[in-house]
C-alpha cells in the first residue's frame, strides 16, 4: 500500500467518523425533543384536568382548594346539581321570536363525572314532525353523525351531531308528533380525561418522579370586590428552556391562572 492510499483510507475513515458522530448528535436532538413533547403533552393534561376539577369545587363552594388530598376526596366522593339551560322559542305574531331560556334542576351528578366527561346536547333547529330516532341510550355517535329524522314543509331532515360521545338520553317524543324549534332532542356526553387515572396522584407532575406541581389559591381587590384566584405550576420542568426568568411568558414553566389576576388561562394556550 503506497502513501497515497494510506491517507486516502485515513481521509475516509476520518470523514465516516465525522459523519457518524454529527448524525448522532442530530439524532438526539431530536429524541430530546421528542421526549420533551411528549412530556409536557403529559403535564398540559395534567393541568387541565386540575383546572377542571377546581372550577368545580370554586363553583360548589365559593373559593378554590389548595390541598390536593380535599380536592381528590371532592373529585371521588362529591355529588353536584345538573342544571340544565333550554330556549323556549315563540313565534310572535308580528313575524319576530320571542326566547326565554328556561334554567332546570334535573337530579345530581357525581363530580368525577362532570370534572372527567364533556356533556352535549342537541336541539331542534327548526319545527317540524318527528319521524324517529337513528340512535338509542348507550350507542357511540360521531361527530357528523344524523341520530334523528324530522320532516320540516314536507322535506325530510336529517341533523347532525357536532361531537362524539355515548347517548345519555332521548327526548321522549313518538313518530308524527310536533318538534319545536330549540326542544332537546338528544343528550350525550363524551371521556376527555382518563377515566382510569389514579387520582392518589393528581397532584403529581408527569414524569417528575413523584414531585409535586406548587399550587397557590387566594384572593384580590377587584374595585372593592375580593375576587378567588389561583395559580398551579410545573415546578420541575423537563425543558432546561423553561425558567421563571425567561422574558418570554410561552417559555415559563408550564401553567394554569395566576396570582394577580382573575384567569385560569394555561400560558400553552
């Protein structure tokens, strides 16, 4: 093997050497990144569900929780009102239309179900005369999905539904009858958090290894008024970019609300 083949090889095993070690680099950028996405998707849940939960409990009680084990016992045991709010739409005689929404108490719901499941419900957007149900109580409906028939100036309708979700109930309303414009036709409700989660550890952040998100709840003057605030925040973020320092609200450690101001707005929103 002569000079000019030796350094050749060299020059070669050299550029193969720089090539393999700038795609490693490249590599784990990216399944940092990757895994720092995926985290935070964990941790934006995780605040949301908490968000849920206590703006439930500041509903039923007037103020906000700062303790973790009284909002799990709220969450796992608490029964709160369902209120429903329906239009009563008449026609008047003038051609205009006259709305009263109407507020009613239909029973209790368990709080675990409000806090965990997103309730809809479908009205009759037009009068006209019912010709049946496409659905019954407990099917899965997708959004887009037409559950009913109702015939308006002769011409069959067939509405369709805006979300997903399992059929709670159906108005109780027979083939031939009179629909009215604004009668509940269909209630559903759909999981938006995991159902199985252990709530022991709904204070704990994703992925941190058992630390805790800081939560803060208290009061401001709002010309004169003490109004409820509170704050709940990722204290150990998995991004080495998120700091309390960083100018930059978006780069903070992940949150929800805040202790000078009436919002629980999440600052990934």
């Amino acid at each position: 093997m002569n000079l000019k083949n030796l350094l050749s090889g060299i020059l070669f095993l050299c550029s193969f050497a720089l090539v393999y070690y700038l795609y490693a680099d490249i590599q784990k950028v990216i399944e940092t990144r990757s895994l720092i996405e995926s985290s935070e998707g964990r941790v934006i849940e995780r605040l949301k569900l908490i968000r849920e939960a206590e703006s439930l409990y500041q509903e039923q009680f007037g103020k906000y929780t700062s303790s973790w084990d009284t909002l799990v016992n709220f969450i796992s045991n608490a029964k709160v009102p369902i209120i429903q709010r329906r239009e009563i739409i008449k026609q008047k005689s003038y051609g205009g239309e006259e709305v009263t929404v109407v507020t009613d108490t239909l029973g209790f719901d368990t709080a675990f179900d409000r806090i965990f499941k997103k309730h809809y419900s479908m009205s009759a957007s037009e009068s006209g005369t019912f010709e049946g149900f496409k659905v019954k109580v407990g099917d899965r409906v997708i959004k887009n999905q037409k559950p009913y028939v109702i015939n308006i100036d002769g011409k069959k309708t067939l509405p369709p539904l805006l979300e997903k979700g399992t059929v709670d109930s159906l108005a109780d309303v027979k083939i031939g009858q009179t629909v009215t414009k604004g009668q509940l036709m269909i209630s559903y409700s759909d999981y938006i958090f995991d159902p199985k989660l252990d709530l022991s550890k709904l204070g704990e952040i994703p992925d941190s290894g058992g630390a805790k998100f800081d939560i803060f709840v208290g009061k401001i003057d709002k010309n004169g008024v003490m109004i409820d605030v509170i704050e709940v925040v990722d204290s150990h973020p998995i991004n080495p970019q998120r700091n309390e320092n960083n100018e930059l609200k978006t780069r903070k450690p992940l949150r929800f609300g805040s202790r000078l101001d009436v919002s629980t707005t999440g600052n990934w929103e």
